[in-house]
C-alpha cells in the first residue's frame, strides 16, 4: 500500500474520474475535488477514508487556498497535486465573446494556477512533492476552431516551464501531461461560440476529416500515470496518446525550418 497523497482536481469524471479510482485502488490516499462531488459517493462509500471529496470551483482563488489546506490538516501532507480540472471551448477565434474567451482562461489556466499557489508553500516546507499539470498536445500544436482552447494550454505550458525551474531547489518535481484526443466529457458539454456563417466550410471540413481512431481511451492512459507517479525522476513532459508526438515533431520542423529560412533577417534586426 501507498502512503502517498494526492490532490486532483476535476476528479468527477474523465481523466480524474479514472485516475482517482486507479489512485485509491493503488492504496494512494486521494483527496478527490470537483464542482460536484455527488458522483464520488461511491468510492467514498468503498475506500473510506482514504478518499476525501471536495466541493470545489477552481476559479475561486480564496476557496482553492481553503481547500488545499483542509486536505493538508486532514491527510498531514500532501505529496502530489494533479491540475486536471478544464474544459474546452469550440469557436473560432473571432466567435468568442469576452465572457466566453474569460470563463475559458479563469478554469484552464488561473484555476491551475491558484491550486499550484496554494500547495507549493506545504511542498516547500516538505522538500519533496511533483505537481501534474494536465495540459494538452494543443498547447504545442494549435489546432483551428479551437483557439481560445489552445492559448489557455499554451498558458500553461510557459507558465509551468517557469515553474519547473523555480522549485527543483526546493526538491519538487514538475510535469506537464499533453494528451492528444482522448473520448472524455470535455469535447461534450456544449460549450459552443455563437457561429459565423464565414467559418462554417472549414468547421465542415474539420468534422469530415475527423478519424474516431485518433482519439485514445481514457483506460489506457492508467498505466502511463501510475508509472508517472511512482518515477524517481519524472520528466517535465509526457505526451499520452499515439497522435500526439508525431504532430508535435511535424509543428516543430515546421517552426525549425521557417526560422532558419528567416535567419539572416532575425540576425540584421540584433543591430
């Protein structure tokens, strides 16, 4: 049995849904936070207390604090802080409205950022801990009609770069975990711009284009995070999926021979 003890956010369905009942299988104790804790009662009901559910909108700055505290009084520690709480926005860029574009940045990136504020001073005083940020493969590829998607897993990625090198010293592992496509709940809960009818060919062409076969299952991506969880030495990235890599190494060729091309120029503009 485990003695670790995790946080994760976004643990009522999806990817936190299967990794909190892999978690609490493995003998880890999990403290389990979403907006609505009711679908956790079965595993409360079977793990006792080696889970505590948590009611929890990330957005709130002040409630994340209280809550990663009360999971520290309640478990003493906390080893393990998983970020998995988000959702994505389907638009285009020019559909999004400012609600829209807000809502999509306060849950992906500043609710990721306030759970990671909030554990990193327990995680210091430990000198120990690894924070899992759940970004994507599109925060390193763009893809269209997902835009504002993509910017807030961009966000993450710079921002939990930066904090990888802040909090070695302090003994605390960092990861990024870049899935591609995977058939969970976040593609599924109509969180829809308002169309214009000027993008409704290549939205149609998106979803001619789309092969089920490049979306994984949730299941299998178990394995993966246990062993992530259990490395002496976990790597700042880790993509899930068999589309991911291969998209990423094609945007970065890309990125490499567009700026050798432009070379000469970038060089001339030094002065």
């Amino acid at each position: 049995m485990s003695s670790k003890t995790i946080l994760i956010s976004g643990a009522s369905k999806g990817f936190g849904r299967a990794w909190t009942e892999a978690f609490l299988e493995k003998g880890y104790r999990v403290a389990a936070i979403a907006r609505n804790i009711d679908s956790l009662a079965d595993l409360k009901a079977q793990y006792g207390d080696a889970v505590l559910p948590l009611k929890l909108d990330v957005n709130n700055r002040a409630d994340s604090f209280a809550v990663v505290e009360k999971v520290h009084q309640h478990f003493g520690k906390i080893d393990i802080l998983i970020n998995n709480a988000g959702y994505a926005l389907n638009g285009a860029v020019e559909e999004a409205s400012e609600e829209e574009a807000r809502a999509q940045f306060e849950t992906n990136f500043f609710g990721t950022l306030w759970l990671t504020q909030a554990v990193l001073p327990i995680m210091r005083k430990q000198q120990s801990g690894h924070i899992i940020q759940v970004s994507s493969i599109l925060g390193i590829a763009a893809l269209p009609v997902l835009g504002l998607y993509n910017a807030s897993k961009f966000a993450v990625e710079g921002l939990t770069e930066t904090l990888a090198s802040e909090v070695k010293q302090f003994g605390i592992n960092v990861t990024l975990v870049e899935p591609n496509g995977y058939a969970t709940d976040i593609w599924g809960h109509g969180f829809n711009s308002k169309s214009i009818d000027a993008y409704d060919g290549l939205k149609k062409a998106i979803a001619e284009g789309h092969d089920p076969d490049t979306f994984g299952k949730t299941s299998a991506t178990v394995p993966a995070i246990i062993k992530l969880l259990e490395a002496e030495t976990p790597p700042l990235r880790l993509f899930l999926g068999k589309v991911a890599f291969p998209l990423a190494k094609q945007v970065y060729e890309q990125k490499l021979a567009t700026w050798e091309e432009w070379a000469d120029v970038s060089v001339a503009a030094h002065g």
